[in-house]
C-alpha cells in the first residue's frame, strides 16, 4: 500500500517540507523558523540570556540577590513584538516599538486607537461575510489563519517584500494581523498570495478576489458615500478603502504581466470597475483630497505625535494611490457609471488640494521614526507639522509634473 501524501506543508516561503500530522509542523515552524525561546537576565549588564527559566532564577538567586523577577506569567507581550514573536518586557512603550518609532500597543492611546480604527470600519463593512471568506481560504493552507497568525505573516511578509514597493501605501511598520479589520486583512493577504509567482497560491488568490470582491460589491451601499436619508460617517473607515483600492489593483494586475507600467492604461471588468467609481466619488465627497478635512480627521491631544503623522500620510498615500489608478484605468476608454447612473470621472490634479507626502525612505523606516519627527519639529499639530502642507504648496497649485506613487 503507498503511503498517503503528506497534508501539512510548511506555508514559510522556499520550504518545501511537509508532515502528516499538525504537530510535527508547528514543531518544524517553531525550530526552523523562529529562534528558539530564551529568557534575559533583566539585570545584567549584558543582558545575559538562559534557556530555561529555573537556570534564570537560579543565576538570580546567585549573582543578583537583592532583586527580584516579576513572574513570568504576569508579563504580556506587545501585539507588534507577539505578531513576531521576539522578545518583550511587557512594559509600554517596550524597547522594540520605541526603538523603531512605532506605537506600542501596551501604551493606553494606542490601544484606543486600535480600537478605534476598528470600530469605524466595522461600521463600513459586515465582517460576518468577509470573515467567512478568511475561514474559507485559510482552511486550503496549511494551517488556520484566524486561529494562527504564525501562518498569515509568510503572505503579509511577501506582500511588503514585493508588492509595497511599487504600491507604498500601508504602513509596515504599524501592520499587524490581529488587529487589522478583516477586509483590509483578506486584501493583503491575497495580494500576498499572488505576489509568491507560486502557481497554486496564485490560483487561490484569484478564487479569494473573486469571492470577496463580490461581496464588498453587494454591500456598496454600507461603505460608498451616504444618502441624504443616512448619517453622515463621524470616521473615515480608511482600512475598508484601502481593502477595496487593493481588490481593484489585483482585477488590474491579474491580467498583466509583470510590473504595471506607469503609461500602461487598463480596461476594468463591470464589478471592478463600478468599485473604483463608488470609491471616487465617496472619497472626492467625503473630503480625503482635502487637505483641512484629512487634518480634522486626527486629534492631536488624543494621540501621540507619531500617530497624527502616521495618519495624515496614509490618507494622502491613499488618496494618490487611488489618483495613479484612476488615470490608469479611466484613460483607457471605460465608460464607468455607478448604481445610481451619474458619469464617473478621472481624477485630475486639481483634486489633489495636499501637499506630497514625505518621502519612502521616511515611511518605511523601521526604527527612530519618532525621533526623526521630533527633529524635525512635529508638534502635534496636523496643521503645522510640515510647510508642505501649506495651501501654497499644495499638489493643486504645483504645476511640476508629479511623479505618483508606484510611477
């Protein structure tokens, strides 16, 4: 009798292993992977470190007599140092996050902000359907997303080593699966999916894209602008738009070979294309080309100074994402109207009433970004934090050609 296939591959990236039971593979993942589990002496100089914790509280007892450790279980890790699984001291801001100028999430503002971005997108979307579509798609990889974030980051991770440079507008550093809402997170993670060139994973992003774009379709009228009859948003919900800006990225990218070129125009299907118009028309309305609206968006006095930065650049990179797509894809010909049959329209420069965002090498940066702010005289002001900002210096009045983001 020939021995059945092997169900549990390894979903890191150029590891071809496979088990045929789960735990062989969380113990491959765990000793291939990620480096073992060690314990620092948090009163060494040296920082000496013991791979077990009886050998820790033996040396302490030793050499360091009249401190005493905090137990082990009452240390909880930060969400960016548990998404990685490296060492945390429990204590916020921790070490990592301060070092590479990120929010920590045991700092109480970040928390609150977490909560927050949630909130205001759960209200642009059903998560119910977008949540089954997750379970869907995790339950063809080796393990389960949901339950694991271990299996997720592979795909995340080849979505910000080969995707993001071309389309720089989600923050990496700030990224963490567990937090993100589910239609942002199914959207990175199938653009992941695509961006491994791994035939079958391809195969399993379109069949994703082709779920969930159906159902971020059916529920336009949740998310796109509201009627005279609903309340205006209070939020943006910037996570669903970035989630459907990147479906209609990937309905383009699908069907080209290669990077996309920046003189390249495209064609859109109907759905797709009647995302892109919802999309438009919701944010010229909504006010995100707007610079005193982005600004509104963030109060300074409830967050740190890094957060209002970290939110006014992403709106405006999403807002220039969203210009290079339209040009691309409304230049081409389309005739694209929305449910409600008014026109569509290209963006054009005059909508752009921003100044450019800072550069890449500021965005991508994983360590000292709240110093590198601070120095650079970031108030907490979203007003003032840049002369760029200025409505003299705005993208409107610069009559420069402007490179876009990922041209």
């Amino acid at each position: 009798m020939e021995r059945s296939a092997a169900r549990f591959c390894c979903p890191h990236l150029g590891c071809s292993r496979s088990y045929r039971r789960r735990e062989h593979l969380k113990r491959h993942v765990a000793a291939s992977h990620y480096q073992a589990t060690t314990v620092e002496c948090p009163f060494c100089p040296t920082h000496r470190l013991f791979a077990r914790n009886d050998t820790l509280r033996q040396h302490v007892r030793l050499h360091h007599k009249e401190e005493q450790l905090v137990p082990q279980r009452a240390v909880s890790a930060c969400d960016f140092c548990r998404s990685r699984r490296s060492r945390c001291k429990g204590m916020g801001p921790c070490e990592t996050c301060t070092e590479r100028g990120i929010l920590c999430s045991l700092s109480r503002p970040v928390r609150l902000c977490h909560q927050d971005r949630q909130m205001s997108d759960t209200r642009g979307m059903d998560a119910a359907d977008i949540q089954h579509l997750h379970k869907h798609t995790a339950s063809r990889l080796s393990g389960n997303f949901t339950d694991n974030p271990v299996y997720a980051m592979p795909y995340v991770e080849a979505y910000f080593d080969k995707f993001h440079p071309s389309w720089p507008f989600l923050h990496r550093a700030t990224f963490d699966p567990a937090h993100e809402p589910p239609i942002l997170l199914q959207s990175v993670l199938m653009m992941g999916l695509w961006a491994t060139g791994d035939q079958k994973l391809q195969y399993m992003a379109v069949d994703l894209h082709e779920k969930l774009i159906i159902s971020i379709y059916s529920q336009r009228h949740k998310w796109g602008t509201p009627t005279k009859s609903q309340e205006a948003k209070p939020s943006w919900p910037i996570a669903t738009y970035q989630g459907i800006l990147l479906q209609v990225i990937f309905a383009i990218l699908r069907n080209t070979q290669g990077p996309l070129p920046a003189t390249l125009t495209h064609r859109l299907p109907e759905v797709p294309a009647a995302l892109l118009t919802t999309l438009t028309r919701t944010c010229l309305q909504q006010g995100l080309f707007f610079y005193p609206s982005i600004a509104s968006q963030f109060a300074p006095s409830d967050a740190p100074d890094v957060f209002v930065w970290l939110g006014i650049e992403e709106v405006k990179r999403l807002a220039l994402t969203l210009y290079k797509v339209s040009k691309i894809c409304y230049t081409s010909g389309n005739d694209l109207t929305s449910s409600n049959k008014s026109p569509g329209r290209a963006l054009s420069l005059a909508d752009l009433r921003f100044g450019a965002p800072d550069s890449d090498d500021l965005w991508n940066a994983t360590s000292g970004l709240a110093a590198e702010l601070a120095g650079r005289g970031l108030d907490g002001s979203p007003m003032t934090y840049c002369d760029k900002n200025d409505e003299t210096n705005w993208i409107s009045n610069i009559t420069q050609p402007l490179q876009t983001i990922g041209g």
